[in-house]
C-alpha cells in the first residue's frame, strides 16, 4: 500500500513526501514488517538516494529505524588546533549496503533532572557508514568544561 502511495506521489511531482513514505516503507522492509523481502531494500535506498538529491529541504529521520546498537564511544579527543573535540558513535547498520552520507547531527541531552543542556554534534564532512558494525565520527566546536563532560558522559539520544 505505500508503495502505491509513493508512486502516485512521485508522478504528481511531490518529491518530498515521496522521500519520507519511501523512507517509511524501507523501515518497514528491515524490520521485517513488509511482505518484501530485504533485499528489495537497496533498489529503495537507491530510489531515496536519487530523489533527495532535488529536495530543498532536509527529511529527519529516527536513527533507531535503520541502525542499532547506537553507542557512544568511551573517549574524546581533544582537537590541539582549535576549541572542540570528536567523539566516536558506533552503530550497527540494518541495511542490506553501505550508506553514503553528506552530514549527520546528533543531539546529545543531559539526564539530569535538575540540569537540562543539549550538545549538538555533526559530521565533519561526507562519510560512508559500512554495513554491519561501523563507526561514525561527529565533531563538536565547543569545549568541555565540566558540564559539558557530564553532558557527554550522558545519554546519546539520537
């Protein structure tokens, strides 16, 4: 049913809600709540791919719909260049190939209940997430004082 949906959209030209259902149905295909079997998969993130090239706008996504085991990396490292520091995310990839991405953010939330502070941090520039197990390395322009350090030693909401 949301691929008939999804090719009516395309052919009216509504190239954005056409990503997100495309998107949807390939959530849906991993998780193994379609009747198509996965490896359909790589022609909808080729089509996705293709598509969201003429998007003027970005389509935010839950990570946990196409990876999990998301964990954060145990250290950081401190750029000797410049205020900042980078942070491993490793995540395991459900999609049958590696998945080529321009950037990706990622809003970190302090779980005090006290205290509510959010990091963003992003890709530096494109990166290939493998698939399977990988790592992705997100990067952040702001020091760690020692809210910031609790901030990190925190909860990775993605």
């Amino acid at each position: 049913m949301l691929e008939t949906y999804a090719q009516c959209l395309k052919q009216l030209d509504q190239i954005e809600e056409y990503v997100r259902i495309k998107l949807k149905a390939l959530a849906k295909m991993i998780h193994g709540r379609n009747q198509r079997p996965l490896e359909n998969a790589t022609g909808y993130l080729g089509e996705v791919m293709n598509a969201s090239i003429t998007l003027g706008a970005e389509i935010s996504v839950a990570m946990n719909d196409y990876f999990d085991n998301i964990q954060l990396g145990k250290y950081i490292r401190h750029f000797a260049d410049r205020d900042g520091f980078e942070l491993q995310l490793n995540v395991r990839s459900l999609l049958p190939v590696d998945l080529p991405i321009d950037s990706m953010r990622v809003s970190l939330l302090c779980v005090e209940e006290d205290q509510r502070s959010e990091l963003w941090m992003a890709t530096a520039g494109p990166q290939i997430i493998k698939q399977g197990l990988g790592e992705i390395t997100l990067e952040s322009n702001v020091g760690t004082d020692s809210a910031c350090s609790e901030l990190i030693a925190a909860k990775c909401d993605v």
